[in-house]
C-alpha cells in the first residue's frame, strides 16, 4: 500500500522515471519504465536488483551489442490477418531489431556464470535463422528492395534502367539543339516533373518545341516541356514502374505469408528486446548516481549508512557543493526517528531521502548507499509531506494533515513505514503539540517504523521519555551561523530561532521581549542543547585528531626502527670484516718477521744482506701502516653509521649561529675561502660582489648571500678535498636528490614588491643552478611593467644567466620572462 495517490511526486521519484526513460532506446523500454511499481515480494525485488547488477558490470567491463531496439510488435500482429503484409520500412525495422537481438542472444550465449539471470533470460528466446536469411534476400543495406529478390524484379528494374539511359541521351541531344537554337537558357539542364524528363524553356519559345507542357515556374517565365519523341517511352517507363511495384508488393505479401507461422515465437524475443532496454536503462542510471545493489531480508528495518539522495547528488556532482551523506537506523527497538533542529537545516530532505531510496529499493533500483548499508522491506509506506490544502473539498492545511494522521493511525502497522513533515504544525501550537504527541503514542504502540520531523518541544521530551522513538537533530554552526546538513541519532536539535532572528536584524529588544514571555526555562532548554552539540563536536574533533597523531607517530617510531636495525646489522658486519682484516694482519707480520730473522741468521750478517732485508721489513711495515689506515678508515665509517643514528633521532637538528658572528664572519671573507653553506655543504669561493658569492660545489656553480656563509674549519675542507672518501657529503646528495624531484622550474612573483620578487627571483636561479636546471620561466604579469624591468636588470648582471625573452604571445607574451641558463 502507497499512501497518498500523488506519492510518486511528493517524493519525486516521477524525476527518476524521466530520467530512467530518456536513458531507453526504445518505446517499448519506456512502457516498461511507466509500468515499473513498488512491490513488497523479496524475489521480485531481488530478481530485478541482481539483473540490474549484472548490466551493471556488462556496462562497465564489455562492449554490449545491439543498437537498434525497434518495437516490431505492432506489424507483426498486423500480419497475422491473411492478405496483409509488411510494407518497406516496417521490413526495414523488423530486419534490424532481429539483427540486434540475434547479437545479444548471442552475447548471453555460454556466460551462465557472469550473468546467471540475464543468461537465463535471453536462453528461453526462439529465433528463427531462416527470418532473417530470407530478410537479408530482399532488404538491402540501404533500406531498399534489392534488385535480385525476385528474378521479374531484376529484369523489370534493367529495362527501366535501359530506357531511362536512352532517354536520358536523347534529352541531352534535344536540350544542346534548343540552346543551339535560342529556346533554351545555355545554363539550364534537364528537369524531372511528375516522374517525367522535361526541358526548361522560355514560355515565349514554348511553341518552338514539340511536345506536352508538363508545368510552369512561379513567375510563368519558364515552361517545361517533354518532347513529343520521347512521350511514347517514358510511357513505357511508367508502365515498368508500376509493373515494378506491383512485384514489390507481391514480394512482401510472400514473405509476410512465410513468417506467419513464426509470429508466436517472435513475439517473445521482442519482449526480451524489451526488457533488455529496460534493463540497460536502470543500469546507466545507476552508475551514474554510483548506487550498489544492498544486502536485504525480508523485515522491515533500515540500517544505512551513506546514503545519498540521487538528485541532489547529480545536481551537485560537477560543483562545488558537497552533498552530506545520511546514516539512518530505524528498527524494531529505535522504531521511529524524531528529528528536531533549524528551518533550512535538511529536516526535509532527510526525510524525502529515506522515502526515495526506500521506494527506489522496492521497485528494483540499485541504491547509492555504502555497501554496509542493510535494507527492509515495508509492505506499506505512508507519508506526509508538503500542503494538501483544497478550496474543491474545503479543507485547510491542518485538517489535511489530520485526514492523513487519521489513516497513519488506521492502516499503520510493524510492517509499515511512515515520513511525516514538520509533525503537529497548521494550528494552535499547544493543541496542535498535544494532539501530535498523542498520535505520536498511538503509532508507537502499532509499532509502526517511521522518520518525523519537527520543531514541538513536548515532542522532543516525549521522545527521550519513550522506548521505541529515538530523538534525532540536524547539526547547526552556531558560530558561523549556518547549517551543517548532518543527523546525528541520540539527542533532540534546537530550533535556533533566536540566533536565525539576530543573523538577520531583528531589533534586540524584540528578541529580549519574547524571551521574557517564553520564559526562562524553555530559553534554558534550548541553550543546553545548543552547548551540549557544540561540546560533542569540539571533543570529537579533538578526539580524530589525537587518533591521526598516534597513527603519525606510530608510522615514524616504525621507520626509525626499521633504520635502526638495518644500522646495527651494517655496523655489525663492519665490525666483523675489521676483526678478520686485523687477524689477517697479525698473522702477516709475525710471518714476515720471522722470515726476517731467519734470513738475518742465515747470512751471518752479512751487511749487504741484512741491508736488503730490512729494506724488505720497513716495505712491509709501510704495508702495515697503510692496513692500519684502512682499519682506521673502518673506525670512522662506524662512528659515521652512529653520528647518522644520532641525527635521526635528534630529527636532523640544524645548528644555528647568531646574526652578530654572520656578519664578522662575512666581513673576514675573501676569493679562495672554503665555506660552510646553509645546507652544510663545503664550497670554494670564486668571486664576491655586492655582497653576494659566486661559489664552486664540484661542478656546480652557485650564488648565494654572504650573511649565510661560514667559514669552513681545516678539518671540513681536508674531508672535502680528500678524492678518496666519496662518501662526505651524504645529506647534501640527499638534499640535492629531494630537492630535484621537488623543483619547478617556474616561479609566480605577481602581486609582491620589486624588492621581495628580487629576493625569490634570486634564491629560484641559485637554486636552479645547483639542481642543474637551465631552462625556466618567471611569471610576474604586464602591468606597469616595473617589476618586469627590475626582474631583467637583474638578470643582466647576473653572470650565469645565458639569456632572457618573452614567452610565445599564446603562453602568456610579456607577462612571463624565459630564462636560459648558462651552466
């Protein structure tokens, strides 16, 4: 049961059916769009639901077939009276569409386990190959009869053919001699009037030329004539095309007597036709409105989560307005939702939302819910929503409403679902709130599931005091004054009446006016509902963002750790190489020194010997001594992999020094200093000038303040000199390789003052040439063209600027400098 008879439009599913039909391609599909209606059998719902589903993924996943879903029911029902028969286009049609749904059977044909329900749909269809073979013999691709469909056709059609060509010869002949003769204009040429092959002539030469005046021009100043020569063949001609029709004819009238017998088997397939449009229809809409197929059971219960109402959704899908999803549980322990909070706030599309998607669900329309969304299934939903005032009936707004209540009451039960908009209002606000809270209780106790909106504070209380009806409140920023479009179950919303009349200007001594009169205590009610909503907001927030932290921190701890322990393994292994490295040594030069004693002994020291052994010793000792240097290279490789740790856990702490020592460290440089960057890299200085240094990093040249710069101490530029320890700078490669993958080479300078452009434009060329990047572009707009002579005086003396220009006029002209570096 549906109630009222104008359900549809109340919660405008009419819009959907619009929809649903100008996605169809056929009329036939649109009658099955009309016919579609709510139903409360769970296998009729579930039967539509699962072949929706897998159009669905057919849409997504295949190219389906068939592109022609021609409706040929009509004329095939024509032909089933003996004597009638199907003219060209009605062929035409019926050709087609068999063609489509041959390929669509076809397509189902073997895919049982993709498409169980359309498989088993499409295997209960008869064709008939011979329709179509016999189709294909007379129909040509053009939507003609072919000429070989029958052998008199094809011969009347090449003798028509064959007089038309020797008339059309002897036309020319007689339309060159006319011009030749002056009857005729030289630009004119043949013309066809009522069939027949004319010649335009001047009505005042129309006597000239023998033969029948088939018609005239508008003006009269032009006759066309066929010439009598000719009259007898184009008689015949017309004597052939009507011979040639009456073939036609008796073609169609064979073949309409040959399908006959096959009209009850086609029949069918055209309603599978049918319902594939249908069904393709409700798919299409479906992913656009990105709704699923629900988990469902046969109970009246609603438990969504995400849910979305689909026009509002399409209406904002290509803004910037963000549709608030709604979570909604309504069941046999929180059977009706109260929901209370301000005018404008979504009280009503909350509402319309759960009447839709309900309703959508029982006619066998995927949902755009969350997939952990579960629905019901309600065998009566009843509703209330918008005016039925009737000036016919002479009824007002409340006494509507109140006819409504009255069959709520009447017909309500567990398996009922109700929508009531702005609950109790159209009369007297406390008998209208006493009458609204006893109807209240009365659907309560039939145990009715529902959804009600409304402003009463006695039904808001009712609500908390009473099992089975839970309060609900659309959320509203009291601070920025505006709603926020979300329900949130559990307590009762303020209707903000006072704060909406202050946003916009009613006088404050109204305000305090009605205070006084409503009293103390309800102002007091409201505003604890207004303090407890902005409390539970503030702690929830507070509580996601501690949440984030902890999974931040819980990610770090875990990085560090996994560093840590591939640390220890490589010191580990250092170590262990360093100790056999050291064995091999010892075992080495007690060797050596034993070979050299005995050497010394067997000489009987003899000088020249013993001089060539110690040579050989003190080799060997030098041998030891460059071992030595490679243990100790070990040692500090391993104080390295510590200093690293160290600077992890101290997360890459940066030494600071003071404005005083930059600027006496500044004044004591000098051409040929090594120093210290920002970035810890080691440079050379090449040049200073207006207070800027030109330095060398390797290959790489760079252009930085001298204020920034710290003089590099003895051992940090032995480091830096030493050609052997390749490892030296691993934060500046580090740094280098982050910063290449992070830098654009196009600075925006717009809108900042000739001296803060100058600045950024510097720092983005020096850091340019440390990345090595040579070509970038400067955006600092036309206007006066101030910025864009000082940004270019600029780069006039900059040395390692190569060259600068417009950009192409189509990429933004004068309003961009290109800047082409030369490292």
């Amino acid at each position: 049961m549906i109630y009222p008879e104008n359900f549809e439009s109340k919660i405008k599913f009419d819009r959907i059916r619009e929809m649903l039909t100008g996605r169809c391609r056929s009329d036939m599909g649109r009658e099955l769009v009309k016919a579609m209606t709510f139903s409360e059998e769970d296998i009729f719902i579930r039967e539509n639901l699962e072949e929706t589903a897998e159009f669905m993924r057919i849409v997504r996943e295949e190219e389906f077939p068939g592109d022609y879903y021609a409706d040929a029911r009509p004329f095939l029902n024509k032909i089933r009276i003996e004597g009638l028969y199907l003219d060209i286009p009605e062929l035409v049609a019926l050709k087609n569409s068999l063609e489509s749904l041959t390929a669509i059977v076809r397509f189902f044909n073997g895919k049982n386990e993709q498409y169980p329900h359309l498989t088993q749909k499409a295997g209960q269809i008869q064709l008939f190959p011979y329709v179509l073979q016999r189709l294909d013999s007379i129909v040509s691709k053009h939507g003609t009869i072919k000429d070989n469909a029958s052998s008199e056709l094809n011969d009347i059609r090449r003798n028509i053919l064959k007089k038309q060509s020797g008339i059309s010869r002897r036309m020319q002949s007689l339309l060159q001699q006319a011009q030749s003769e002056g009857w005729a204009e030289k630009d004119s040429s043949i013309a066809i009037r009522d069939g027949r092959m004319v010649i335009p002539v001047p009505s005042a030469y129309k006597r000239r030329i023998n033969g029948i005046v088939h018609d005239e021009s508008t003006t009269g100043k032009t006759s066309y004539i066929e010439p009598a020569e000719i009259i007898e063949t184009n008689n015949e001609i017309r004597e052939l095309q009507l011979e040639e029709k009456r073939e036609i004819i008796r073609i169609l009238r064979k073949f309409s007597d040959d399908i006959r017998p096959y009209i009850d088997h086609l029949i069918p397939a055209y309603n599978f036709l049918a319902h594939v449009d249908f069904v393709k229809a409700k798919a299409l809409f479906s992913i656009e409105i990105e709704a699923i197929v629900p988990v469902f059971q046969n109970l009246p219960e609603m438990w969504w989560y995400e849910a979305r109402h689909p026009l509002l959704y399409l209406a904002f899908k290509n803004t910037e307005k963000k549709l608030i999803p709604l979570k909604l549980e309504v069941n046999d322990e929180q059977r009706i939702i109260l929901i209370s909070g301000p005018n404008a706030g979504g009280k009503s599309v909350c509402l319309q939302t759960a009447g839709l998607l309900q309703y959508m669900f029982q006619c066998g329309l995927p949902v755009p819910v969350s997939e952990a969304s579960r629905f019901g299934i309600f065998k009566k939903i009843l509703i209330d929503i918008g005016d039925e005032q009737s000036i016919e009936n002479d009824l007002s707004t409340y006494s509507s409403h109140l006819i409504n209540m009255k069959n709520f009451v009447r017909y309500g039960d567990k398996d009922t679902l109700i929508l009531i908009d702005e609950f109790g209002t159209g009369t007297e606000p406390m008998l209208g709130g006493a009458i609204a809270e006893a109807i209240l209780h009365a659907l309560n106790n039939k145990e009715v599931k529902g959804v009600i909106t409304t402003h009463y504070t006695n039904l808001k209380h009712f609500a908390s005091a009473t099992p089975g009806i839970e309060n609900g409140a659309m959320l509203y920023d009291n601070h920025r004054m505006m709603p926020l479009f979300e329900l949130q179950i559990g307590k009762p919303g303020s209707s903000f009446a006072f704060e909406i009349a202050n946003k916009i200007g009613l006088p404050k001594e109204i305000l305090d006016e009605a205070a006084g009169k409503i009293g103390e205590d309800h102002i007091n009610y409201d505003k604890h509902l207004k303090d407890i909503a902005r409390d539970k907001r503030y702690w929830e927030e507070k509580r996601r963002k501690i949440h984030e932290n902890e999974k931040r921190l819980d990610d770090v701890v875990a990085k560090y750790s996994n560093e840590l322990q591939e640390a220890s393994r490589l010191r580990k292994e250092i170590i262990r190489e360093a100790q056999l490295k050291a064995q091999e040594i010892i075992a080495n030069a007690n060797k050596t020194i034993e070979t050299t004693i005995r050497e010394i002994r067997e000489s009987q020291a003899e000088k020249e010997k013993t001089r060539i052994v110690r040579a050989q010793l003190e080799a060997e000792k030098q041998k030891l001594l460059s071992e030595e240097e490679e243990e100790e290279r070990l040692k500090r490789k391993i104080e390295k992999i510590k200093d690293r740790e160290n600077r992890k856990k101290k997360k890459n702490e940066k030494e600071t020094v003071s404005e005083y020592d930059k600027k006496e460290t500044s004044l004591l440089l000098q051409k040929g200093d090594y120093v210290k960057l920002p970035n810890q890299a080691i440079g050379e200085i090449l040049d200073i000038k207006a207070g800027k240094a030109l330095i060398a990093l390797g290959n790489i040249r760079t252009q930085i303040a001298v204020e920034q710069l710290r003089k590099a101490s003895a051992n940090q530029i032995k480091k830096q000199t030493r050609p052997a320890n390749r490892s030296a700078y691993p934060d500046f490669r580090e740094n280098m390789s982050q910063k290449r993958l992070m830098f654009k080479p196009e600075i925006d300078v717009r809108g900042l003052r000739g001296d803060e452009a100058l600045q950024k434009v510097t720092e983005f060329i020096d850091e340019a040439v440390m990345l090595d990047s040579k070509n970038l572009r400067i955006l600092h707009g036309t206007g006066t063209g101030a910025l864009r002579q000082i940004i270019r005086e600029y780069l006039s003396t900059n040395p390692v600027v190569g060259s600068y220009s417009d950009e192409q006029v189509q990429l933004g002209g004068a309003g961009i400098t290109v800047v082409k570096l030369d490292i």
